[in-house]
C-alpha cells in the first residue's frame, strides 16, 4: 500500500499545540523531529551503545503524518492548514509549510531480516531461527538468534566483546545477572557454556516476548533464565527482586553513560570474587568508565578492544 507523507515545518515550541490540533482532526501515527538535547532522565532510559548525534538545536521542529491515498486526504490537509492558521493568529508556529511525498507501506517488523545472516563468533556459530543449520556446522556451538524489536543479534563489535569474556569466566557454577538483556543472546550463550543460572533485565517490554522465543529456539528451560522488566539504577523493587550478592557475573552491554550509575548498584549484586563485565563503550568513553568501575571499588582485570569498541572487565574483591 501507498501513503501520503506529510511534513510540516515548524517551531519547538509550537510542537505540542500543532500535534494536538493534528489529534483533534483524527490524525494518528505523528512523528516529530528536532535537535532539542536529550535530558539526563531520557539518557537514563536509553539503554543503546551510543547516542544520537543531533546537532546544535536550532529551534526548528518538523511533524510528519500519513495519510492513505485513498483516504479523502485533500480534505484532512486543509482542515490542518485551517488549525494552522487559526494558531498562527495567537502564537509563533515559525514556516508553517507543508512538503508532501509518497511512501510505500513496508513490513519494518520483519523487513530487516533480508541483512541478518548467520555468522561466526570465534568458533560459535549464530543463525538467525528462520535459517537452516548447514550438515557441516551441526557439530558447533549453535545459537539460535531472533532479535525480533530487542536488541542483540550478536552481529555487534560490543556484544562479540562481552561473548568472549563469558567464555573466558563461566563455568557450571555460574550465576549471571544480564542488565539491558534485549534478546537474551548473552545470557543464552552463557547457559550454553555452562552457567546454572541467569536473570535478565531491561527497560524494553519487547525484550520479554524476543528473549522467551529464543528461550524456546535454543532449548533453554524457563527456570533456568527469568527476565524482569525495570531499571535496576533506580528501582528499588527490581534490585530486590534480581537478589543481592548471588551472582557471579553481572554483564551490562549497554551506554557507557548508563555504565556510570549502574556500576555503583551491581557491586550489590555480585559475589565477592564475582566478575563485571561491561560494553557498549565507544573508544573515547573507555576513561570514564574504568574510573567509575574503580570509584566503585572493583578491581580491573582486562580491558579488550574491537575496531573503536572497548569492553571493561572488573572483579569484586
């Protein structure tokens, strides 16, 4: 199907009055775009390897909607531009034009999947679960992966990092704590090198559907990885909930903003003699994060690269 893409361009500060007024019409689906700073409330919550690069805020916003070419589109445009008039005669909605284009109706849920492939890590080889394993890999460490709208496909320099560092410190005793768990892939390959036991968490609600599918793909038991939703910086219920000094990982692949306020909460929750594994950091945060694990108190054992990655490995003592 084909839509109608409209943009609008605008203000900031005439954002939230122009979406309202698109709502009050009957327009859903809003999408707006500007270069207004992140809070350190929204860095909190963005539990990704490393922020947008927005630019200097220039004060100029653009709304965009979409209107199906066969909907009675001219009528609902000028029912827009008569809100936007009617606005104009009271506040600042800057340009106020309106560029139209076309667009096609693609399946982005599952559009992706054409670039995911399957692929080594060192001598374990990660398939997407709509792939067949080959007759000369079925002897290999298989990990079925299907990241669906969590992050993880293992494809990532940051995750390639902590998976080699997990191999090098599970073993069958192994309890492990994965924060911004995403797809579940770290603590599945952890299971499967041996760990008894693994709790994952993340902000994400899309993390407990993509993570219980590849659960089942990899033949991993309910009981054997639990998952929670929450964050564990600042929520209280959650750090209760995932248990203080039981585990003998904690894996945090995430911001190396995020690692900052994290590490003084997971020194809780690991074992004396338990390792914190961290990635996620761009090459320019590696300083910061190793004096925040320090500052923390643990002990760093080995800091690894890959291309302009870093991850920090560290041990309570």
């Amino acid at each position: 199907m084909k839509w109608n893409k409209y943009t609008l361009k605008t203000i900031t500060e005439a954002e939230d009055l122009i979406s309202a007024a698109m709502m009050e019409i009957g327009i859903e689906g809003i999408e707006i775009e500007d270069k207004i700073p992140l809070t350190e409330e929204d860095k909190k919550q963005m539990f990704v390897d490393i922020m947008p690069e927005t630019g200097d805020d220039d004060g100029v916003a653009y709304i965009s909607f979409y209107l199906d070419v066969d909907d009675k589109a001219e009528g609902i445009l000028e029912q827009v531009e008569q809100e936007l008039q009617e606005l104009s005669a009271f506040t600042d909605i800057g340009d106020g034009t309106i560029v139209s284009s076309t667009t096609e109706d693609l399946d982005w849920i599952n559009n992706w999947k054409q670039y995911f492939k399957q692929f080594y890590v060192d001598d374990i080889l990660i398939i997407p679960s709509w792939e067949e394993v080959r007759d000369e890999d079925k002897g290999k460490l298989i990990i079925h992966i299907d990241p669906g709208t969590a992050f993880g496909t293992g494809m990532h320099e940051t995750t390639q990092l902590c998976i080699r560092q997990l191999k090098k410190h599970v073993n069958s005793d192994t309890s492990i704590l994965d924060v911004g768990c995403g797809s579940g892939i770290l603590s599945i390959i952890a299971l499967k090198f041996g760990a008894k036991h693994a709790v994952g968490t993340d902000l994400d609600p899309c993390a407990i559907n993509a993570t219980n599918e590849n659960k089942e793909a990899n033949d991993v038991k309910n009981e054997d990885f639990e998952i929670l939703i929450g964050n564990i910086i600042d929520d209280k219920e959650v750090q209760y909930k995932v248990g203080y000094e039981c585990y003998d990982i904690v894996v945090a692949n995430i911001l190396a903003d995020v690692l900052v306020p994290l590490t003084t909460v997971i020194v809780n929750q690991l074992k004396t003699g338990g390792f914190y594994i961290t990635s996620g950091i761009i090459d320019d945060k590696e300083t910061t994060v190793v004096e925040a694990v320090k500052a923390a108190g643990l002990e760093i054992v080995e800091v690894t690269y890959q291309g302009e990655w870093v991850s920090v490995t560290a041990r309570k003592n």
